[in-house]
C-alpha cells in the first residue's frame, strides 16, 4: 500500500482543487533530476538544485578531487534529492498557501481517491468535509 497526502488548492475556481501527493521515494526525480521539479512548476527548488549542482562543481574543482570521487558524490546527493523530492514538493504546496486535508492509502493513485472520496465529500462551495456532515 501506497500513502498519500492530500492538499487542497486555497483557490477553488483554479480548476485544480486537489493534489494527492506520494509519499517516499519519487523515481522521475532521480533520472531528471532538474526537468522533474520545471515540470511540476516548483521554481525555487530548480534554483535550488543548480546552485547545489554549481556549488559541487565549484568545491570538487577546488578540491582537485578525482572524477570518481565527485561521481559518487553527486549520485549521493541525488539519491538523496530523489528521497526527499516529493516532501519539497509539499513544502512548495504549503508556501502557496494549499491545505493539508489528510492521508489517503491505495495500491494506486486511482484507488487512494476513492478511498478519500468514500469518506469524504465535496460541497458546492469546495470544502472538503466527512461524508456525514453533507446535508
């Protein structure tokens, strides 16, 4: 089973009301590691990423460290941004002013929806409330 957080938009005309968001370990980070965070529109963690990216470059040169050494180093720093990818992911949500509702569980995405939706609902105004508490 997968574990979710769900955020919810503060701006409900914005046509994206909701965002469930996995939690561990986010694979695409790892291979793009600076296309993944452009596509998901979080500018302050790609500007983050190529000052840690030059700042590598810069020590590892100074350093005169050989090129295996900064290739480990780099594929540490790496993995450890793909670990931590989906969490600044969150960060970046909760900076623009998006609301943690919950956790959702699921094999898939589709099926930690359905379990969040078999619990709670949507009103007109776009609040998300427990099902018992929609009239």
């Amino acid at each position: 089973m997968r574990l979710y957080t769900v955020h919810q938009n503060p701006d409900p005309l914005s046509g994206n009301d909701l965002v469930f968001l996995k939690e561990g370990f986010c694979w695409p980070a790892l291979f793009f590691p600076l296309l993944w965070p452009l596509w998901h529109r979080l500018w302050l963690v790609t500007l983050l990423v190529l000052v840690a990216s030059g700042v590598i470059d810069a020590v590892t040169m100074e350093l005169d460290w050989p090129e295996t050494m900064v290739g480990v180093l780099t594929l540490a720093l790496v993995v450890l941004y793909a670990a931590e990818a989906n969490d600044l992911r969150r960060w970046t949500l909760r900076r623009g002013g998006w609301r943690e509702l919950g956790v959702a569980s699921g094999r898939t995405l589709a099926d930690a929806e359905q379990r969040f939706f078999t619990i709670h609902a949507v009103t007109p105004t776009g609040a998300v409330v427990p099902r018992g508490a929609v009239a």
